[in-house]
C-alpha cells in the first residue's frame, strides 16, 4: 500500500486458522489490502484486494447502522490508539454476516501510526446465539451477572435489571444493587459467594420502580483469581416470590388449623375413586369438604391438602370473579361450562371446566381437564396475534428508518459543513432534518392514538360549531371534484372529547374518503343524537353524539373491510399511506368511550359512525387567547428535573433563552432537596418517567411542601395519564414531548402568571 504516494504491497502472513481474511489499511493513502478470503466476503477480485481498494470502498460494504461506529474506530487509530476492535455487520447478496475485526497498528516516531494490520472473524452463529440466550432469560424470566471482586461495577443483563425494576444497562453499580436489599439480608452481589466455589441464596429486595417486595433466589459460583485477573462471580437470579407466597400460606394453614376428623363412608362410590374428573363438595361458604383421588392425577394434591381450603386458593385471580358467582345469592345459583385455571402443586395452571350444581346445603363440583384444548386455541390466537405485530413491526421500521435516516443524514452535513468552515448551506440541511423529526413525532403520537395510550384533554364540546370551523379546511382538502355535503343536527347535544384529536379524525376520515372517490363525487357529514337502549359491541347503553361521514367512492370488500383497523394496513401505492389514519381514529374513539364502526360496499360507496359521549355538565370550553410572539421571562427561577443527561442540557440552556433562570436537578431526590431549601421557585419542570419516585408522585410532595408553587410535567409517553382531568391536579399541567419553544414559552408564563 501506498505510505507517501506511491503504490506498494504491504506483506500479508499466511491466514490463520479460523480467520475470515487478514487486511492492511494504509491510514494515509485511505486504502486496504486484503487477502482471498477478505477478497471474496467484500465481493472483490483476488488481485483487487490484494493490490488495495479505496478505504470508502471497504466503508460501502458495511451495514448502514454501523458504518459511522466503524468510521469511529479507524479515526481512533488514526489518533494514537494502538489497538483496534470493532464488531460490525457486512452487507453482500447472500445476506447479512457478523464481523469481528482486530488489528493493531504500526506507529512511526511521532506515535502517528502509518498503517495498522488486523483480521476479520465470522462471528455471525456467535451473535445468534447471544440473541437466543437472551430471549431465552427474557421468556424464562431469569438474569445473570458477573462482578470481579474489588470492582465497583457489575455487568447485568436485561433481564436482571427488570428483575430489580431497573433501567435495562449493560452493567449497574454495585451499591445501587445492593441499595435495594431488605434489612437484615446479605447483599446480592459480593456476599453470596465469600463461603465456597458455588453457592445458592434466597434474598428479599425492594424494587427500585414501584417498591415491591420481591423474593430472588440467587445461585452461581466464584472462580478464582488467574494471572490476568481477579476472582470473579459468575451468578444467576430469578424471582421466587409466588413460591414463598405459597409457602408461607401452607405455614400458616399448618400452624392454625387444627386436625379435623371428618366422618367417611365406609366404600367410596367406584365412580369417585375411579374417575379422571376432579369431583368436589363444597360448603356454601367456598370451602372443600371433600375431593376425588383425581386431584392428585391431575393437579397433584392429596386429599388432606385440598380439604379445608377454600376454593379461591386454588384459582387463578383474574378468574375468580366469575367463578364466585356460583356461591352468590345464598348457594342458589347453578354453573355450568365455565372454565378456569387452577394451580396445581408444581405451580403450573390447568385449565379445568367445571359444572357445579347445588343441593341442601352444599355444591357438588365436577371438573374436566381441557388444558390440551386451550393451548389449540392460545396457539391459534398467537398465530393471528403474531401476523397483526410483523404487520406493525415492518412498518414502523419502514415510516422510522426513512425518518432516522433525513434527520442522520441532515445532521452528519451540518457536521461536515462546521468542520470545513462552511456555514452558508448548513441551514437547509437543519431544516431537512427537523422535518424528518416532526414526522417521526407524528407517527409516534398516530401510534399512541391506536394504542389508545395518548395523553387526552377532555373538554365540553359543541361539535356543530367543530364541524363547521372546518368546513372551509374540509373543502380546501377535498378539492373541486368532491362535494361536501354539512348536515347539523338542531340541539345537538354537547360531547366531553379532545377537540383538536376529534378534528385530527374527521380529517383523517375525509382524506380516505376523497382518495376513495379520484373521479368525484360526493362527501356528507352529519350529527345527530343517539340513545342506545343496550349495548352495541363493546359500547354500553347510553346517550351519544354520533357523526356519520359517508362517500360515493369505490368502497370496500369484506376482507379489506375486515383489517380496516389494522395498524399500518392500506390499499394505496407504497408511499401514499401509511395506513394510521383509522388506527388513529379506532384508539381516539376507544379512549374517549366512545366507538366507531365502519359499513362499506364495493361500489356503493363507505359510510363511518363516529359515536361519542355526551357531555351531561353545562360547562364551557374556555379558550386562551393565542400570543402572537414567543413570550419571555423576566428572570424567574425555574426548577429543572430531568434524569436525562441528553435532554436536560437542552432544557437549561431553552430557558435561559427565554429569560428564566433554571435550576438544575438530575433526579427527584436532588429536586426535593431544593424544594426543602431557601432556594426561591416560581416553577417546576419535571419529567413524568423519572426513576424511583415518577415525576406525578414528586408533584404531589413537592405541593404538600409548597403549596404555591406550580409544577408542569413533561412526557413523551405517560400510559397512566390518559385522561389529563384524572391524571392532574389544579397547580399541575402536562405538556407532551416533543413540543416547539414557543409552546413551552407559552405555557411557562401562563402558569408563572397564575
């Protein structure tokens, strides 16, 4: 290769055993040579490779997400580092292969290398089996960790951290582990293994997230120190809550039930002893009085175990609420066909149909095992649950990765243009991305909208006078070829909704139904009020405001008809619809306790009935007059909580712009501290996914403390503050991310004025 401009090859050794190809990359020519193997997995010509091939050549054939990591790494060298490592994917027409590269480089006098020399390992299987490893912890529900002795770190994976309600990373500082342990136990890590070469232990811990006590077992072994290292601890930990659960109920059992002698039958009817049904008696107040030997094949109880115990400590929770109806009303109700999942001994659930009749003073229960017949059904279920995710997976990664790579792309020229001094044609390139980014923001909030996990702001709502405040937009979006058609229910009765999400719908609805109709046609809106005597789907009976949206267009067909709210499901041509907009719609309606329902004929045209509750209060909406400029502040603190390190700079620096003087606080912890000081407030900004303690929980401590002092709170995603009225108390606000300065701006001085 070339060192000071002229072309010469750079001797390569003999491949090594294992290796994919060995390289050489000439740093100051920006070219690399490589032999046959490294030849054939870049698609070269032997001769190419080995006489060398541009450095961008080589950068070309690396996976998009990568590149830049690889271009990190070579410039690393390139500054000093000696040593060169770096995973990466290769992308050819036979597929996607893993790559590990290790090099060293050669350094001249001035430590400036010329050259550095290395190896490519296929390491493809390696990576599929370390993502089949950790689905494998993730499904069996169990984490690993490894911590060198003396070390103040621990490497974890994903699942350990979700076990300890952590934030997932891929290694946690040992106090904050240990932090989490209950008085009186060992910790976690660093005291399990100070006994022997392989140990097991049972520890309480408190979850960081929402503080419950959970009981771990932790087991794993202690290898010991080698010349490059010190001991270290290899372990495992998974959660035995539910097990000493039970164990402490049978504790108890045994320590307060005394020895019931109970009077039996000399011979046990054949049919009860020989029976695989599990037969029972039990007493009006749920408890067995007696079982079949089938309780033992079946869930592997003996009789003295079952005996005595009611009912409810052998269903599953979520069951028992149908279940108990066959004891409500004074033992008078009959149940029949009625499945449920009982625990058995192992801990494993059997679904088990039951049948249970009363009589005297007692019920006589006879249950079938149809644990076989449910899976058929959980498998048919899965299989049409996992073609609706690829669906939704493949085209969240189609809308994003077009965004990702506008707003990537934008900001890597802005980055060369700064180096190099030119300024002038960056603001394009800032612009370019910042469109990319307020799509994918869009796209994410239409997801929220179909997840019905959307922050909403309920108000009173004349939809009348909506629907008309959009005539002139409606028709302006139609065009000339369609008529719009307005027909305003007299009366009509007021709607409690979010009246910017139900304008988002109706122009959802009116696009789909203009593309529906290229040739003309006709659209109509109507209102009207509706009292539903019983209830329809999944709506209860009610009084609603209904609005229909009908077209002439083409219509649609039953099997369209039937995916028509399938997220990401569209008939247009590929990149005229992302197929969210009837999403958005069904999750909008959803939430606000209303529903939609669409009828379509081929031919003839689409009719929507969007129905949503009535509003029986009389308030009004009360609209803020808009500010035309971006109001400023005038030196009022502002108290910043942000766990973010990406984002709270940004916040800072935002309000200093607009006058405020922020205070900076990484944490809820720190935020209350300077709540409880002489430190003068005028308002707090607080994220709401915080660790620890939320930012909706620090609001409340924070206005116990000082009861004048507003808080807003900052989300991109808050799936317990779905309805702002319920989520919010009067001095807290919400403001979804991401959100423009002057929407901030805003908000910020109409609360300090407050």
């Amino acid at each position: 290769m070339s060192g000071s401009g002229a072309e010469k090859d750079v001797e390569l050794s003999p491949p090594l055993t294992g290796a994919l190809g060995l390289w050489a990359w000439d740093l100051v020519g920006e070219r690399v040579q490589g032999d046959a193997r490294f030849a054939a997995l870049l698609k070269l010509p032997p001769e190419t490779a080995r006489h060398g091939v541009p450095a961008a050549e080589v950068y070309g054939r690396v996976h998009p997400d990568d590149r830049l990591r690889l271009r990190i790494a070579v410039a690393g060298v390139a500054q000093g580092a000696e040593v060169f490592a770096r995973d990466f994917r290769i992308v050819s027409d036979e597929g996607v292969r893993w790559v590990s590269a290790r090099g060293r480089a050669k350094h001249r006098a001035d430590r400036r290398p010329r050259t550095f020399t290395g190896i490519l390992t296929d390491v493809t299987e390696q990576k599929r089996a370390e993502e089949r490893l950790r689905i494998a912890q993730s499904a069996g529900g169990v984490g690993t960790f490894e911590f060198v002795e003396g070390f103040g770190t621990v490497d974890v994976s994903d699942e350990f951290c979700r076990l300890l309600g952590l934030r997932v990373a891929a290694s946690l500082p040992v106090r904050t582990i240990n932090a989490l342990m209950e008085p009186g136990d060992p910790p976690l890590i660093g005291g399990s293994a100070a006994g022997g070469e392989t140990f097991r232990t049972e520890v309480r811990i408190r979850r960081a997230d929402d503080g419950q006590l959970r009981w771990l077992a932790v087991q794993g072994e202690r290898r010991p120190a080698s010349d490059a290292a010190e001991p270290t601890i290899i372990g495992a930990v998974y959660d035995i809550t539910a097990a000493k659960t039970a164990e402490a109920r049978l504790r108890e059992l045994a320590q307060t039930l005394e020895q019931r002698v109970e009077a039996r039958t000399q011979e046990r009817d054949r049919l009860w002893n020989t029976s695989r049904d599990l037969f029972g008696v039990v007493g009006q107040d749920g408890v067995y009085r007696a079982v079949n030997p089938a309780w033992t094949g079946v869930l592997g109880y003996d009789e003295a175990e079952v005996v005595g115990r009611s009912f409810r400590d052998f269903v599953e929770p979520d069951d028992l609420a149908a279940a108990s109806e066959a004891w409500s009303g004074g033992g008078a109700v009959s149940l029949e066909d009625f499945d449920a999942r009982m625990r058995g001994k192992d801990g494993a659930w059997r679904w088990v149909n039951w049948t249970v009749i009363p009589q005297g003073e007692a019920f006589y229960a006879v249950g079938r095992d149809v644990t076989e017949r449910k899976q058929l059904e959980q498998q048919l279920r899965q299989s049409q649950k996992m073609e609706a995710v690829g669906q939704l997976t493949g085209g969240i990664a189609h809308d994003f990765n077009n965004m990702l790579t506008g707003i990537l792309g934008g900001l890597d020229m802005v980055q060369r243009r700064l180096a190099s001094g030119r300024v002038a044609d960056a603001e394009k390139f800032i612009t370019g991305a910042i469109a990319s980014a307020e799509r994918a923001a869009a796209l994410t909030h239409r997801l929220l909208a179909f997840s019905r996990q959307q922050t909403l702001d309920p108000k009173s709502v004349d939809a009348n006078v909506l629907v008309a405040s959009m005539e002139d937009l409606l028709r302006r979006t139609l065009g000339e070829r369609v008529e719009l058609a307005v027909r305003l229910a007299p009366d009509l009765w007021r709607t409690a909704i979010d009246a910017n999400q139900l304008e988002n719908a109706l122009l959802n609805l009116a696009i789909n139904a203009r593309d529906a109709m290229p040739d003309g046609g006709r659209l109509t809106i109507a209102t009207e009020n509706v009292r539903l005597a019983e209830a329809v789907g999944e709506l209860p009976p009610g009084e609603y405001v209904q609005l229909n949206v009908g077209d002439t267009g083409a219509g649609m067909s039953a099997e369209v008809l039937a995916r028509v709210f399938d997220p990401f499901f569209t008939t247009k041509p590929m990149g005229q619809g992302t197929g969210l907009g009837l999403s958005m719609v069904f999750g909008f309606a959803r939430q606000s306790g209303g529903d939609v329902s669409i009828e379509s004929d081929l031919g003839r045209g689409t009719r929507v009935r969007l129905r949503l509750p009535r509003n029986l209060g009389d308030e009004e909406p009360v609209e803020a007059a808009p500010e035309a400029e971006t109001p400023l502040g005038s030196g009022e603190a502002v108290l910043v909580v942000e766990d973010d390190p990406a984002v709270r700079p940004v916040l800072l620096e935002l309000l200093r712009e607009l006058g405020y003087a922020p205070v900076e606080a990484s944490g809820a912890e720190a935020a209350l501290k300077v709540v409880a000081s002489e430190q003068r407030l005028d308002l707090v900004i607080s994220d709401v996914g915080l660790p620890g303690l939320d930012g909706r929980a620090l609001a409340g401590r924070i206005r116990a403390a000082r009861p004048e002092l507003p808080v807003l709170l900052i989300s991109g995603y808050a799936g317990e503050a779905g309805r702002r009225a319920d989520f919010l108390e009067p001095g807290i606000e919400l403001i979804a991310k991401p959100f423009a300065t002057n929407v901030l701006a805003r908000r910020v001085r109409a609360m300090i004025r407050r």
